[in-house]
C-alpha cells in the first residue's frame, strides 16, 4: 500500500514538472525567458516551449494590434478655446524583449505618452485646423507617439482624434458666424443677379436707340400681353411720336 502511495506521489510531481516545464504558445504570442534572472535574447514561440523547473521563467507577449482608447483631455487650442478631446491610437509590439526589458507595462506607458501628446499637440493648433485638418493632425500625432514608443519595441500605426467637444457658448457663436456668412453669400448673389440684369437692360436699350422700330415692335407686343389678361381696366399707351404726327396733321 505503502509503494502504491509512493507511486503516485512520484507520478504527480512528474506531472507537476511537465506542467511547469511545457508551454504552448499561440501563433500571435512570443515568449521572453529569464534563466536565474538573466535575459535569453531570442524569444520563444510560436508553439511548444520546453522551461527548466525553477529556474526560467517566461513572460507572454501578445503581437496583435492593440486598440488603445485615449480618455477625453482638457485641451486649449492655440486661440485660447477650451475643448475636451479624445483619440483613439492602434499600436503593435515588434520587439518582445524590449517591450519587457526597456519597460515596465508598455501598455500604460503607451496610454500615458498618447494623453501627454495629444494635448501638448493639440495646444499648438487653432481651433479650424483641429476642426478641419483632422487628417493632417492625426499623422502628427501618430508620428510623435511612434518615436517615443520605438524604443519599447512598440510600433504605433495609427491614431485617430473621435470626437472634439466644445463649449456651448462657443457651438452658438459659431453658429452665429455660419449664419452669417449665408446670409452673405445670398447678399452677393444677390447683388450680382442685379448687376448682370442692369447690363443686359443696358445692352437692351443701347439696341433700341440704335433701332427705333423695335420700340414699337416691344409696344405691339406689351398690347398682346395686355389683351390676354382678364381685367376689367386696361392702360393704353399712347407714344410721344403718334402724338407729334397727330399734331402735325392738324396744323396743316
């Protein structure tokens, strides 16, 4: 009874060390082993990874794109408005022993290095360029947070700026200034219809000095008009010139 006890002690401490000593890594996951506390530069994985007992120990990096939410920050533009702003940053690890050994929680050191950027960037901006350069501003900031981040085997692909929140009273000024501004264009519209209506009325008249039939064409034509109008009190033009042959005929 006594041996058969023994007998499964020993199998479940060679269990136990198996367990201890074998690994298996995910196709996206990479291993930094210490031996005695010492560094082994290559890492391990993917796939089955054999330990020593008590004496390495390994760290799990996962290689997957990370989507890293930046919380809103208080942010002034560079035109002192008050905006709260935040981002959204997609990074990488492409170097697993610098992301363990160059620093401790790469995670919260990329988050905490987006937030610092973002409101230091952001700060050297007006409030346009925030509003209409967000391209233009998202590659400044993914750029700035790269070569801070390359150091820790972090590689930031991309960052986006979501939402720009601002303050009331200045959503109702812009407002203001957008109305504005239409009903300045409308005003210009305005002004150039008439300018181009003056010139071909100008155009028009020039013709009919030059043509003095046309005037009593133009005359027959505003009778037609008039005839086809259902109206009980009709004006009758009379032209100056059949005036001035009426009088001559009656002085002969």
């Amino acid at each position: 009874m006594t041996a058969l006890i023994s007998g499964i002690i020993v199998i479940a401490l060679i269990v136990a060390v198996l367990f201890a000593a074998l690994k298996v890594l995910r196709e996206y996951e990479r291993g930094v082993v210490f031996r005695l506390g010492r560094l082994i530069r290559e890492p391990r994985g993917p796939g089955l990874i054999f330990l020593i007992p008590v004496l390495d120990r390994m760290v799990r990096i996962d290689l997957r794109t990370v989507t890293l939410t930046v919380p809103p920050q208080e942010v002034i533009t560079r035109d002192n408005v008050p905006v709260r702003v935040n981002a959204v940053a997609y990074f990488r690890v492409v170097d697993p022993v610098a992301a363990v050994v160059e620093v401790e929680k790469f995670l919260v050191a990329t988050s905490q290095i987006a937030q610092t950027t973002l409101r230091s960037t952001l700060g050297q901006h007006n409030l346009d360029e925030l509003l209409s350069e967000r391209d233009k501003i998202n590659v400044i900031l993914q750029r700035i947070i790269d070569d801070q981040t390359a150091p820790w085997g972090v590689k930031v692909s991309n960052v986006e700026v979501k939402d720009v929140e601002i303050p009331t009273s200045m959503q109702r000024a812009m407002a203001r200034q957008a109305e504005a501004e239409r009903e300045r264009r409308a005003k210009v519209i305005a002004a150039e219809g008439e300018f181009q209506a003056s010139q071909k009325l100008a155009d028009a008249a020039q013709v009919m000095a030059e043509h003095p039939v046309s005037v009593q064409l133009r005359y027959l034509q505003t009778m037609l008009e008039m005839s086809s109008e259902r109206t009980s009190t009709v004006i009758f033009p009379i032209p100056i010139d059949l005036i001035a042959h009426l009088k001559g005929l009656g002085s002969e």
